[in-house]
C-alpha cells in the first residue's frame, strides 16, 4: 500500500491558496473571499439556488451518473450507435452538431470572483 503524501491529500487547499488567491488584486480580497468561503454559509438560500440553477444541477447529476455507469452499460450504447441504420447516424450527427452550436452560441459568464 502506498504512503498517502501530503501534497496528494491536500490538493484542493493547495489549489486554492497557492495556484488561486495570487490571481486576486490585493490580499486583502484574498481574505474577503476566503471569508465569504468559510463563514457565510446561509443554508435557508438553498432552494432558491436549487429553483435558479436547476438545468445545471440536472446536467451535473446525467454527469455523475453516466461516470458511475457499468461498462457494459457503455459498450451496449457503442454497440447500439454502430447498429444504426446510415439515415439514424445522420439524425444522431446533426443533433450533435446542433447541441454544439448551441453552446457555443450562449452567451459567456463572467467570472464571479471579479465581482469582489
């Protein structure tokens, strides 16, 4: 079994102070986010969070759980899109093709930490 190293366990702070908090203007940002992080947790907003973002929590989740899925759960739908008739693979490419344009047509978020 190999020694758990802690830079191994300790990658999301390490992350968060040394690679992030250098791209804040001051530090005293820095400390407001931080802050914001750790100590103004208002758990009574999370419906409305839930309400506002619901399409993006819906996407996470269809993200877990095709992650978590069997493999054999995988190798059925390769084998079912090889299955499709030529007319089948057009329609799956052009819903592709539409989904991508979609997305790339949305307008950019802003970063929300630039709004400190």
């Amino acid at each position: 079994m190999a020694a758990c190293v802690w830079s191994d366990y300790h990658f999301p702070f390490r992350l968060l102070l040394l690679d992030f908090l250098p791209l804040m203007p001051n530090f005293q940002n820095s400390m407001d986010m931080l802050g914001q992080i750790f100590t103004t947790f208002r758990p009574q907003l999370f419906p409305q969070l839930l309400e506002g973002y619901w399409k993006v929590f819906a996407l996470m989740l269809l993200g877990f759980l095709l992650h978590f899925a069997p493999d054999s759960w995988e190798n059925v739908a390769c084998r079912g899109v090889i299955r499709l008739p030529f007319l089948g693979k057009a329609v799956l490419m052009v819903a592709l093709i539409y989904l991508v344009i979609q997305m790339k047509s949305s307008e950019i978020q802003p970063f929300i930490y630039f709004q400190f």
